[in-house]
C-alpha cells in the first residue's frame, strides 16, 4: 500500500569552516537541491533542519559554473526554498515520529558537526531503525549519513 503525504527531513549542517584551514565549507548545493526537486515535484512533504537552525552554510566552492546543473539553476532562483532553506528547524526540536525519510545532503561541514551531533544520532537511528523494521525489502540506507549514526 503506498503511503500519500509522505514526509522527509532533509538535514543539513551548521558548521561552516573546513577544518583549521581558514577556507569556508558547508553543504553541497547539487546534493542538496537535486534529491530536493525529486522529491518535492512528487509531493512529499519535506522539512530542513540543521543543528543550529536558521540559515545553513553553503560550500562557496559549490557554486562555482563548473559544478552548475539545472537543479542548482533552479535552487538559485526558488526564493521560497531560499526562504525555506533561511529558516530551518533546529535539529533537536524534531520528533522522528513525524518523518517517513530522512535524506543527509552532501559536503564537508558534516563532517564536523553532524558527526558529532547527539540530536543527529538519535534521529538518524530511531528514523532507520523504524523504517527498517517496518519496510521489509522497500526500505534501504546508503551514504554518510547512516555510518554517521550507527558507530558508538
């Protein structure tokens, strides 16, 4: 039986500094916006959270012309995602009860906070561990996020 009105929490970081280099770093923009326009044009719900809140930083290097696609074409003139993307919920105000996915963009500022995050790692662990158990061959985990979320 498929679902209607499925919900995604698409969740982001807050960490904007690549280390102890100097140099800016964030989420990815194609990795973001491109799974975000699936989704959206097939009408889940989707909510963005960080865990900081508010705006998250983008990787400056993400939106240099080579790595420019339609769907980051698209992401720079959505003034409502814009808008959406300024505002995200704070991560540890979110009840995984609420989400029928959780989706972990790319880029290097994960690395740092989310690896790091006690509100990530429930969420990523309740959200996979209820989804896997309920899902039987439909449902699957696949990039940084769940390795993230599963080491002690």
């Amino acid at each position: 039986m498929k679902k209607e009105n499925l919900k995604a929490l698409v969740v982001l970081t807050s960490h904007d500094q690549l280390g102890d280099t100097g140099a800016k770093t964030g989420f990815w923009v194609e990795e973001f916006a491109a799974p975000y326009y699936i989704m959206a044009d097939a009408g889940v719900v989707i909510t963005i959270a960080s865990p900081k809140g508010g705006q998250p930083p983008i990787d400056p290097k993400s939106a240099l012309p080579d790595f420019q696609t339609a769907a980051t074409k698209r992401f720079d003139a959505d003034n409502e995602l814009q808008r959406k993307l300024a505002n995200s919920v704070v991560l540890s105000e979110i009840n995984e009860q609420d989400y029928d996915a959780i989706f972990y963009p790319g880029g290097h500022g994960p690395l740092w906070d989310l690896s790091e995050d006690d509100a990530d790692r429930s969420l990523l662990t309740a959200i996979s561990s209820r989804l896997l158990a309920s899902s039987g061959d439909e449902g699957g985990l696949s990039g940084k996020g769940p390795a993230r979320g599963t080491r002690e």
